[in-house]
C-alpha cells in the first residue's frame, strides 16, 4: 500500500508540474489570461502529490522513533476485522486489532496492525498476545509488530 501510494504521490506531483508549465507557457505565449486556470489545476495536483508523500515521511519518521525510543508491551487479541475505511478492485483488507491498558492513565487502547490482504487467524496459532511499540507518554502513537510473527503475502 505504502508504495502505491508512494507512486500516486508522485504522478499528481509530476502532473501538477506539466500542468504549470503548459499553463504558464501558454499564458505567456497567446497572451490569454484564462488559460492560467490550467496552471492552478496543476498547482492543485502538486500539493496533493506533496501531501501524499509527506504522509508517508511522517509515518516512516514515526516508526524510526518509535523503533529508537519506544517501549515493546504486550497487547491481547481482540480478533480481526475489516478495514471498511479502504477498498482495492472491491476487496477490503483485514486489520489485526489488540487491546492494552496503559498502566500510567489506566485508559485501555485499542491498536490496529497495517492492512493485511490474508487472513492471519490461521498464522497466530492460539498467540493471545502481540507485540507493540508505543510511545510512552502517548499510546496513541504505536507500531503493532507483526515481522516475524505474520508471514509476508506474497
């Protein structure tokens, strides 16, 4: 998923940057103010672009400071569900989700591993707990650890 989108991030930015530069070589060369509408098109399709790959900087950022400073607890297993919130060619992935109580606040946090397109139910063999990297002072910020434990698709 990270490297779809990944590569939508940077078709829009490269459409964004043709768009501008027809736009505004356009506008200079017919002396046609309207045609500055298609470099705002374009101006639009960067920024979107740039956003997408932004998102993926600051979760890469994330992972490596959680994987600096974090803390590894235990979650228990609630089950696994569908992520309804993506759909690929119809298809919805699957998410894990895990429960801990973080013992500073004694709030309990629900955590959702990355999407899975397989079912991992027959991977977990009776496991009632996963690993996951939390930051300690927000648990909102985690990384479920599933290398190791859940096979790569393939």
């Amino acid at each position: 998923m990270k490297k779809v989108v990944q590569t939508l991030g940077m078709i829009f930015m490269l459409a964004g940057l043709v768009f501008v530069a027809l736009g505004t070589g356009l506008v200079l060369t017919l002396r046609e103010p309207l045609l500055l509408l298609f470099a705002a098109v374009g101006i639009v399709f960067f920024f979107v672009g740039i956003g997408m790959m932004a998102a993926l900087s600051r979760q890469r950022k994330l992972r490596r400071w959680l994987a600096e400073n974090g803390r590894t607890i235990q979650a228990d297993i609630v089950g696994v569900q569908y992520d309804t919130r993506v759909r690929v060619n119809g298809r919805c992935p699957l998410v894990l989700q895990c429960q801990a109580v973080n013992p500073a606040d004694g709030k309990v946090y629900v955590f959702e591993s990355d999407s899975l397109w397989f079912d991992p139910t027959p991977f977990l063999d009776g496991q009632t707990t996963m690993p996951v990297l939390v930051d300690p002072d927000d648990y909102h910020r985690y990384q479920m650890l599933t290398e190791g434990i859940l096979p790569e698709k393939g």
